[in-house]
C-alpha cells in the first residue's frame, strides 16, 4: 500500500463520488436532520482545505479543515472507504489537518460527529481531542458526539 496524502480540489469527479459515499454512509447512521454535511461546492470555497488519501492513484479517503475564525478552525468531512479502514489513514488525514491549523495559528481545533461512530471517536481521543458540548452552531442533539482541541501556539 503506498497511499498518499494531498490537498485537492473537491469538485473533481472522484472526490464527488467519494463525498457521495460518505453521505450515504452517514444518511444510514443518522436521521438527516442530523447530518451537517458540507457539499462539495462548499468544501470548494476559500475557507475550507481538503486533503485527499489515494491508493496508488485511487482516491480512499479524505477531511477537510474549515476554519470559522483565525482562531477556530472545523474537522470536516473525515472518511475513509471501507476497504481502507484500520490501516491509519484517517489519522495521517488529521495530522494533516491539525498540523495546517497550528501553521495557521489556530488557537483551537473542533468537530461534529454521530454519536454511532466509535471508530472516528477513537482516532480523535488518541488524537488528544475531549468530548465537550455543543461546538460552533450546532445543536445539541442526540446524534451529535463534539470533540475540541486547544492547539499549541503558533
């Protein structure tokens, strides 16, 4: 496995089809209402960086960082398809993306997840991320797990 990890556009075909994927996987684990995806088009904007997991040219995961302030910055989007899961891939996605948030001088790292994700809690509490309450303006729901993290300074 030589998978590589890159900052790409979202608007690309295979990156479509892999945030599609990870809708469809979410919509099965969460009611909609619960979900607060971002669509590709908004991944595609200033805010927002995507870094993308390809497996000898096949795209198999990805994350994005989608920063609200200079001093907070989102984890969005962390996916890794199926076949590709438990080989550390989502962790070296968000390495990435903690690692551009303290260049940057983001003072603190947050996230939304559902609350049937145990996989991604892990890779987000080995992390050093802490559960907290609601983050940014998402509501408090049952389907929602929020994580933070306070960053070094820059």
């Amino acid at each position: 496995m030589a998978v590589t990890l890159a900052i790409e556009s979202p608007l690309d075909d295979e990156v479509r089809a892999l945030v599609a994927e990870l809708n469809t996987v979410l919509l099965a684990l969460s009611p909609p209402e619960a979900c607060y995806h971002l669509t590709v088009e908004q991944m595609a904007e200033p805010t927002v960086t995507v870094w993308i997991a390809r497996d000898e040219g096949t795209v198999v995961g990805c994350g994005a960082l989608k920063r609200h302030s200079a001093a907070v910055g989102e984890v969005k989007r962390m996916f890794t398809r199926p076949d590709w899961q438990g080989q550390g891939i989502g962790r070296r996605i968000l390495g990435e993306i903690q690692a551009a948030a303290e260049r940057e001088g983001l003072e603190t790292l947050v996230l939304e997840t559902g609350d049937r994700h145990p996989a991604a809690w892990a890779i987000y509490e080995k992390a050093g991320f802490t559960r907290c309450g609601p983050v940014l303006d998402y509501p408090d729901s049952p389907y929602s797990i929020f994580y933070q993290k306070q960053l070094r300074a820059a």
